[in-house]
C-alpha cells in the first residue's frame, strides 16, 4: 500500500478548501444576490450592463454586506444594499468572504511550497 507524501495532503485539502469557496460562492449568489438584485432593481438600482456574467456585483455585494464603514462604490449602491440584506444574507457574505480568504490564501501558499 502506498502512503500519500506531503503533495497528497496538499492536492486533498486544495480540493476540499475549493469544493467549500465553489459552494459557497454559489449559495450566496443563489440566495443573496438574487434577493438583493431584485430589490435594487425595485428602487430603480439595476445591475450594470457591464457586468453581466462577469459577477463583479457579487464581490462587492459581500464586501458592502460585512463591512461597517464603506466607501463610496460605482458599482452598487451601498446604503440599499445594506438596506435590503436580510439577516441570511449578512451570514452568507461571512461565509463567502471567509471561505474567498481561505482559498486565495491556501491556493498562493500551497503554489508556494510546491513551487
């Protein structure tokens, strides 16, 4: 039987570490960015043409969602966004931009130790 070396376990938990930022990225956008498009869009807030199918929208949604103070942003509008999060939403964009944070991290180090 053949023992898994250090590459192993690293191949494994990238795997693992992307499988959670795939979900998710899907659940908040299924759940979240959907709820809050649809409410913007009732206030005359759109999505920009622009970034249809790009997703950019969902990174800032996010952002805007978790961060107390924001900058002003031409992307979204933040004081509706944060009007229109439900509670849901403020804990799928915690988990969003944990699980980003970890991938990115774990992606760059483990590029790193195997080089």
């Amino acid at each position: 039987m053949n023992s898994l070396n250090f590459e192993d376990y690293l191949a494994i938990v990238g795997f693992v570490i992307f499988l959670n930022w795939g979900i998710a990225t899907i659940v908040f956008r299924k759940i979240s960015v959907t709820h809050l498009d649809n409410e913007l869009l009732k206030e005359g807030f759109g999505p920009a043409e622009w970034d249809k199918g790009f997703g950019t929208r969902i990174m800032t949604y996010a952002l805007v969602i978790v961060k107390k103070e924001v900058k002003s942003t031409p992307i979204v509008d933040k004081n509706a966004v944060k009007r229109h999060a439900r509670a849901k939403d403020i804990k799928l964009a915690w988990y969003y931009n944990i699980s980003s944070a970890i991938f990115f991290i774990s992606i760059f180090s483990i590029y790193f130790l195997i080089g």
